[in-house]
C-alpha cells in the first residue's frame, strides 16, 4: 500500500525504493525484511508530519494515512513470520 505524496522529502524516496523491493523480493525472507523496513520508515514519516507546520487537520489525515500503511506492511510481515516459521514448501516466485 502506497503511501500518498505528502511527506518529507528524504523519506518519501526511501520508502518508495523500498516498496518498490518489498513488492520485487523473490525470497518470503527478503520481503519480509523490507515490509519491516517499511514499518519503521513511516514512524519516521509520522513523526516528521506530527512535527509539521501543517494544520491539525491536514496533521491529521496524514497520519491516519501513515497509520493504515503501517497496518497493511506489519500485517504483511506477520503473513511472512507464520510462512517462513511454518517450514512448508512456499512458492514464491515462479
């Protein structure tokens, strides 16, 4: 889940490389790394908005938007513990 176009300009480009590595993985392991990377990139990002000089409610909206995003990639990285965790054959990539 993309994040919208409203963050700070040095996190913005690392979270859309990676993304873009998370979606590209060819291993659960790989991608399972990036989806946490992604996590903590957009706790930087919600902290850069909350310290913004935008109003409460842009504030607001943004960090709702940064919270779902957060939700989706931790969710995507419970998905990939249980897999890896599992020891099943998991095809990945064909």
């Amino acid at each position: 889940m993309p994040l919208p176009a409203s963050g700070h300009e040095l996190t913005q480009p690392a979270i859309g490389i990676v993304y873009q590595r998370a979606i590209d993985a060819y291993t659960a392991e790989d991608a399972m790394r990036y989806h946490s990377e992604l996590v903590d990139l957009l706790a930087i990002e919600a902290m850069i908005v909350k310290m913004s000089s935008r109003s409460d409610a842009e504030t607001d909206q943004a960090i709702l938007d940064i919270q779902a995003c957060a939700q989706y990639h931790r969710d995507a990285v419970d998905r990939l513990t249980d897999i890896i965790e599992s020891k099943q054959q998991f095809i990945w990539r064909p």
